[in-house]
C-alpha cells in the first residue's frame, strides 16, 4: 500500500466508539492519526470529558491525535436551522457532515491520504448515511475514504466491553444539545 494511502485519519466521535475500529485499522496497516471535533457536544464539561477520554485512549494505543478547538457557538449556528427536526434527522445528516469534512480538511493539511471515522458502531445511527458522506467529502478533498460499519461482528459491544476493561469514559446521550432535550 501506497505510503500516503496508508496515512489515515480517525474521525473520533467518542473514546469507547474507537477502541475497536483503532485496533482493527493498525492491525491492517494504517498509520493512524485521531481526530476529535466535539463542538457538537453540549455542554463544555461533557466536550472536556470526552476529549480527556479520546486523549486518554490515544495515548494508550500509541496514536496521535488532533482535538480541534471547541466551538459550540459556530456548531449551533450552522445547525440551529434544522433544531426541530427529529433525533437521527437531517440536523444529525449535518452534524456528521460538518465533522467528516472537519476531519477531511485536516487530513489534507497533514498529508493523509484516507479517511475513516467510528461513527458507525453505534447502534443508533445509520451506516450508510454515514458512509455515503464520508465517501462524498473524502472525493471533494482527494481523500479515500475507507468504509466500515464497524458494529459488525459484536463491534458494538465489544467497544462497551474495551471501554470499560480501560476505564474510559462512557457519555449516555449522542452529545448536542437537541440529544440532551430527548434523554
């Protein structure tokens, strides 16, 4: 593989959601980066958790990470359009769009050639939404975008089972705003 395809960034959206996909990337040959967006997060304590937790699990794979820098304010403009739309909406369709583009984005300024992300473990959100815009914003940056529904095979439980064998934090709600309102 291609050095520049095998530089891969990890679209993080929480700690236990990468404990599995991280594994199975470097086992494959991935030189992986992290990456942390988290301005969807409300509110600043829970972003600070969970960007501790990504910290935290980064630093015992033996990963790099990026945490971008929190902006809740911009985050909530962009999306405050679409703030009645149902849980797993156009408004989520968003949110994942504006972190994978984030991420593409940051790829291309540090060289990766590909793209993931952890967001499909979750039971609760749809792979091939989330697939179909990763491959999207992967093609606008030049990016491969490399597609999983991780939560295949057990994944999702055995992200729940990782996550607390290393004592990460585990959050009990997707982590805007609109998600708090709907717990």
């Amino acid at each position: 593989m291609d050095r520049r395809k095998t530089r891969l960034i990890l679209h993080i959206c929480c700690a236990p959601d990468a404990t599995v996909p991280a594994d199975d990337l470097l086992e494959e040959g991935y030189q992986i980066r992290g990456f942390f967006y988290g301005s969807n997060i409300h509110p600043a304590d829970e972003f600070e958790k969970r960007a501790a937790a990504v910290i935290s699990l980064c630093h015992m794979k033996g990963i790099e990470f990026h945490v971008m820098p929190y902006d809740p304010e911009g985050w909530l403009m962009k999306t405050e359009k679409l703030a009645s739309e149902p849980e797993g909406g156009r408004r989520c369709s968003l949110c994942f769009e504006l972190q994978l583009r984030a991420a593409a984005e940051y790829a291309v300024r540090n060289g990766a050639g590909s793209l993931a992300t952890t967001l499909t473990i979750s039971p609760h959100k749809d792979p091939c939404l989330i697939n179909s815009i990763g491959e999207r914003v992967s093609s606008e940056h030049g990016l491969i975008w490399v597609p999983r529904v991780w939560r295949k095979n057990n994944g999702f439980k055995k992200s729940v089972d990782e996550s607390k064998r290393l004592g990460l934090y585990r959050q009990v709600y997707c982590g805007c705003i609109y998600s708090i309102r709907n717990r």
